[in-house]
C-alpha cells in the first residue's frame, strides 16, 4: 500500500525557459522643424539641435539616438548618395545582412533608402533621402551598448519604425 500511494504523484515537468519581453508604448508624434525641413518624430525622443545642419534623437530609456545630419546638393547628388550608401555598408563586416528598401514620395518629392543592419553591427539602421534637387539628409541609428543583435532587437525594431515614420512625414521648406 505504501508503493501504491507513492506511485500516484503527479509527474514534474521543467518549466521552459523564459524569454524577455520587452513592450514599448505606442509612440505619439511631435513634429520638428529646421530650417530646411521638417518631420514627425516619437515624442518619447528627446529632440536636440546640434548645430544648424545635425540634429540628434536620443531615446534614454532605450539608451539609443539618432543622428540626422543635412547637406545641401550642389550638383553632387550622386557622391551624396555613394558616401551614404557607403556609410551603410561599411557594417557589412559585422553584419549578417543589410536590407535596403526603396522609398519614394512623389507627390511631396522625397525619395531614399531605408538600410536595415542585421547582426552584431555598431549602427542597426541608416537612411538617407533627398529630392534630386536641392536637399539631402542622412540619419544613423546608434545605440550607446555593445552591439549584441539579440538584446538589442525589440528595440531597434521599435525604433526602426520610428525612423520609417520620419521617412514618410518629411517635408521639405522651401
């Protein structure tokens, strides 16, 4: 009787190991002018003018920024857009991929490229985007941590929206 009635436990499964989850807020927009453009940005960034042409989002919480810098295109549109490009890939060494996907804007002429770092890479995200013509603007995102692609990832894909949304809410002064 005594085996019996130690037989009838129920049996102990190991608990899976847990994952982190991180959950940011939906982000609420402000708009941000410079004297050459403006643009909706995640009012949880801290906005910070560095000079008349560079300007800095520094998101605390996340312990990332990003740098957005302006140039005016004096017909070397195409060096712009290759030091850009070249920006982009100069992470390709640590990177597992770099995604790049097309933006365009017709009716308000703002036209760019979105790269995508994936891996262990310093920056997680470049853009650039111009309108042909007379205005160019880079952005890097950086995070201030040693790039580990799995810890960062919630956040930098929270954060590679919101740069997606600064792509499509600038608009350039004229």
């Amino acid at each position: 009787m005594f085996v019996a009635f130690l037989s009838c436990k129920e049996n102990v499964l190991p608990k899976p190991k847990a994952l982190l989850r991180l959950e940011y807020s939906r982000p609420t927009m402000e708009e941000a002018e410079t004297e050459d453009f403006k643009f909706q940005y995640n009012q949880s960034a801290r906005f910070k003018k560095r000079n008349s042409r560079s300007l800095m989002l520094e998101y605390p919480e996340m312990r990332a920024a990003v740098f957005i810098n302006y140039k005016k295109v004096e017909g070397n549109l195409k060096e712009l857009i290759t030091d850009a490009e070249r920006l982009s890939y100069e992470h390709a060494a640590k990177a597992d991929d770099i995604r790049a996907r097309i933006y365009e804007n017709h009716e308000d002429q703002v036209y760019g490229t979105f790269f995508e770092v994936v891996g262990d890479a310093a920056s997680q995200a470049q853009f650039y985007v111009t309108d042909s013509t007379r205005h160019f603007v880079t952005g890097s995102l950086y995070f201030s941590v040693k790039p580990n692609y799995d810890s960062i990832y919630p956040a930098a894909v929270y954060l590679q929206n919101d740069i997606g949304h600064i792509m499509e809410t600038l608009r350039w002064k004229d």
